[in-house]
C-alpha cells in the first residue's frame, strides 16, 4: 500500500511539472527565422510581429530589469539602429500617456536626461510616442509604440543613435516603425 501511495504521489508531482512547464513555455518568446526576417510571437498569443532582416540581428539580451522577461526581445544593427519590446497581456495596457508617464517619472528618479520634442502621434495601428535625446556630436532619436489586438499588447521601443541630426534620425526610426508588420497567426 506505501508502494502505490509513493507512486501516486510521484505521478502527482510529475503531472504537475509537466504542466508548469507547458504553461511556462507557452508564455516564453520564440523567434523565428526566414528569409525576409524574423517572426516574432508567444505562443500563448495570437499575435505575430514580422521584423525586416535588413540589418537587424536578433541578440538575445538578459541584463536583469526588463530585459529578464520571458517575452522581451531585442534586435539591433551595426548602425545604431535597436528594437526591443515586450509581449503582454492587453489588459495590462492602460494607453500611451500612462506608460509614457511611467517611463518619465522612472527616468526623472535616476537622473536621467529629459527628452525632447515629444510628440504622441498614430502611425497606422501603432499608438506612438516619439522623443529623442540630444548627444554632443549627434542624436538619439527614439519611438515607444503600442499595438493592441486580439489580446495581446506589443510594445516596441525603437532608437536609431548616431553623428547625423535628430530630423535625419527621427525619419530613420519612422521608416524602422512602418516596416514592422504585425499579423494574426494561423490556427492549425
């Protein structure tokens, strides 16, 4: 009887890691390759970003913070080109102003420098927010955008950093935001 109570109870915690797991890796990002670009998804979501190859790389980064989220992802070139964002829930996004508030108020607490010309604008589906921030010899120009459908939120944080000025620099990032497409996955 101890026999059977054992591997019942050993039957029990492996059922239970096995869902854990699946559970775990249904929430994870995964990125695949083509020769066009990249897909960018969670399984969990019904959502599909479609990033240009262009010069764009995918470099897995996890320095702590937010970067440690099993739904971050980060792309970037040798020209100074970076995208980088977030899968989540679109319950959890409460409109443009308030991550832009959340993010300036975070700045201002670690005495960051303040952006300049910030601009919220619709481009498409994208909720933005454009803003740069002034380098001696160049600009960082910069767009947190927002898409949100079907349930899931994707969150986009693009900068293009180098000696041209920021007008040069904001139609970079512009030209970067129109080239991400966003489609529904197919339902096997």
């Amino acid at each position: 009887m101890v026999s059977l109570a054992k591997r019942f109870i050993l039957a029990w915690v492996v059922f239970w890691l096995a869902d854990v797991a699946v559970a775990q890796s249904a929430d994870r990002l995964a990125v695949t390759e083509a020769d066009d670009g990249y897909g960018v998804s969670v399984p969990v979501s019904r959502l599909e970003l479609l990033v240009p190859r262009g010069e764009l790389v995918f470099k897995p980064l996890d320095i702590g913070g937010s970067t440690a989220n099993p739904r971050y992802f980060h792309f970037e070139s040798a020209s100074g080109a970076v995208l980088s964002g977030w899968f989540e829930p679109s319950s959890r996004y409460r409109g443009a102003e308030v991550v832009w508030n959340g993010d300036s108020a975070a700045w201002r607490q670690r005495n960051l420098p303040a952006p300049a010309d910030v601009s919220f604008e619709r481009r498409g589906q994208w909720d933005a927010v454009f803003y740069h921030l002034p380098l001696p010899g160049g600009s960082s120009a910069h767009v947190r955008a927002h898409w949100v459908q079907s349930g899931t939120w994707i969150d986009v944080h693009l900068s293009v950093t180098g000696k041209e000025p920021y007008a040069i620099n904001r139609k970079a990032v512009e030209a970067l935001l129109q080239s991400l497409k966003v489609r529904e996955k197919s339902t096997p």
